[in-house]
C-alpha cells in the first residue's frame, strides 16, 4: 500500500471497472441520508445485508430502484461475503458491531469503509486497525465533515499565522434529538453514548485545528433533562453536555452540546488565538468568519469537497492503493475526547487521556 501523497486531492482510476461495493446496515445512514452512498461514483452495489427482514427488503428495493439493477439481499454478513466477494464494504451498523464485521471483512481481503464513530472503545478500534495492517487493505471511516474544505482552510490560515497561536477551540450545537430510526443509538451499551455517536465529528476537526497536539484530561458534565423516553424508547444518553478539555500545546477545547431543540439544527466552531478569532457558522455554509486583534475582520468562502468526497476518495484508495483522508489512527484519535467525557459524566471527576491508554493496552 502506497503512502497518501502529500496533496490533499486524488485522481480517480479512469477506464477502471467499477469496483463491487457491499453495505452493510440498512438504516437512516445508508438509506435515508441525502442520497444513497456511491451513486454515480464508478462502483456497482453487489449486495446489502441487514439483519432485521423488514428493513433488508426495503433497503434492497431502495437500492435496486436508484442504481436500475437487481441488488440482492443477506442476512449475514458471512453470506453476503462469500456470494458476492466484493472490493470494499460500507459498514453502516450499530456503533457496537463494528469490530467484528470490519475484521471479518479484512480477513477475507475486503477493503473496508466504517461509520463514525470506529467502534465505542480504544481496545476495539485497535483490533480493526490491526486487522487492516495485517491483511494489507484499506480502512477508511466516515468522519466526512473532514471532507469539507472549509475545515482545512481555517487550518491552513492558523498555520499562516493569521490569529496568532492558537489558545481555545471550541463546538456549540443545538439541534434536535436523533431520529426515530435509530432506536439503538438510545441505548449507550450500543451507541457509546451521546459524546461518542455525535461529537467524534468534531473533535477530529477541532484536534486538527489544534496541529495535532494530544488532548491530554477532560472534565464533562451533563444529564437527561427532556429525552428520558424519545419515540417511545428508553434512553440513558445525555441530551445535553458540556466538555471541557486540555492539550498538551497548553490549548484547551470546550464541546457545548444540546439535543433539546426540535426541528432546530444550529452548530459554530471556531478557533480563538493569541492575535485573533475565526470561526464557521453550520446557517452560513462555507463562510469563514475572521476577527484580528487589530481590528480586522473579513470573509472567507470556501466551498466544496476534497478528494470528491468520503465514498469517492474511499474508490480511489482502492484503485490506486492510497491511504484515505481518515483512517483507522484519526479515528481512533477523534474518539479520546468522548469516550473521556462519557466516563467523567459518569463519575463526576476529571478523567486523563492516559487512563483510556492503559485500559486499552490491558485488553490486548
């Protein structure tokens, strides 16, 4: 496997036969999200596979109507593997599966695309990229805001020196609760917990605002003030929290999260340094919003997707044996902050980034 050029843009296979993808959890994600994955990208859709029949039925005719072929259906994942032998897997299951899927597939060669977050724990996360490394495919995950070019211009601009060093990076979100299709996500034997499902998103892009620098401890609090019994299921995530970390560059980053406003979905990131503030505003798009210490300010619009996007750029590494934008290691890294801030909501104190490592460490 070739290593990622240091360009953040790749250049599709042209005049390569479509590669046979399989997907795998036949949910909001992989069904009901925009558009389904992959469609016009040089790829055919082999199989779905989905344990519950209703949803595998629906799912298949869902797929088989979009791409104007018969898509078959598995309940298995062993059986989907064995009769289609696909290129890569798109991997769209509950948060606790990932694990043993993604390593089933890499064992039989199959490249492999996981939702965020990677798994609900380090140990496990470690175990799928061991399996990548040691059957030499590709794992690549769903952390597609990293895709959004806005996010790595304002990392370019802090590089640039723009606002100076950077002392605080924060993400305040207000939206609705999850969707009535992810009764799982409910339960955070399953989901990992509120921090986890969503925030691995943005701790990925804060922590690459950051220069890569370790966070280091995390202090969170939340609880359950409105979403005890959301769609009739029994919950025992937060819906609403904040967090509140260090990074061993002396930086701290701070995660304001609410799940209490219905048909509202409002999010600003943004970066404070030591001779300026720039942040981006979810309502505004692309904008990049920029205030200097000496009292400049402006805009900066930068639309679009690098690599031509997560289900692009994951074809690509495929055909031409890159590495993707995120793999297993940044992943594995979005998740410190979350899983932290799970236990310290739990155990009401401040827990350090080493003590995940040793848990981990100790499972292997």
């Amino acid at each position: 496997m070739n290593a990622m050029s240091d360009t953040l843009e790749s250049k599709p296979n042209k005049g390569a036969p479509p590669l046979k993808i399989a997907v795998i959890g036949l949910g909001h994600r992989a069904c009901h999200y925009g558009s389904l994955p992959f469609v016009g990208e040089n790829a055919t859709i082999c199989g779905v596979c989905e344990s519950d029949q209703q949803r595998l039925t629906d799912g298949a005719a869902i797929y088989s109507s979009t791409f104007k072929y018969n898509v078959p259906g598995f309940l298995s994942c062993e059986e989907l593997f064995d009769r289609t032998k696909p290129d890569g897997v798109y991997i769209s299951t509950p948060n606790n599966t990932h694990c043993e899927i993604a390593v089933a597939a890499m064992q039989r060669g199959i490249h492999v695309l996981c939702e965020k977050p990677l798994d609900i724990s380090l140990a496990r996360c470690d175990k799928i990229i061991a399996a990548a490394k040691s059957n030499r495919v590709i794992l690549a995950t769903g952390m597609q805001m990293n895709y959004r070019k806005r996010y790595h211009r304002i990392q370019k601009m802090i590089q640039e020196g723009v606002i100076g060093e950077p002392v605080m990076t924060w993400c305040v979100e207000y939206r609705h609760p999850f969707r009535e299709g992810k009764k799982w996500v409910w339960d955070s034997e399953l989901s990992g917990g509120s921090l986890v499902e969503k925030n691995c998103h943005h701790c990925d892009i804060m922590d690459m605002w950051m220069g890569g620098s370790n966070p280091l401890s995390v202090y969170a609090t939340g609880n359950i003030r409105k979403h005890h019994a959301p769609h009739g299921y029994e919950s025992n995530i937060v819906d609403n929290a904040y967090v509140v970390y260090d990074y061993e560059n002396g930086a701290r980053g701070m995660l304001e999260i609410s799940f209490l406003m219905e048909n509202v979905h409002d999010r600003q990131m943004g970066v404070q340094g030591t001779e300026g503030r720039l942040w981006v505003q979810y309502s505004e798009g692309e904008r990049i919003h920029v205030v200097q210490a000496n009292g400049k300010t402006f805009e900066v619009d930068e639309p679009g997707e690098l690599r031509g996007g997560l289900f692009r750029d994951f074809l690509d590494c495929i055909a031409e044996g890159n590495e993707p934008l995120v793999g297993g290691g940044k992943a594995r890294q979005s998740l410190l902050v979350p899983l932290a801030g799970e236990i310290s909501m739990a155990e009401k104190r401040v827990v350090q980034i080493s003590e995940l490592e040793s848990t981990a460490k100790g499972s292997q």
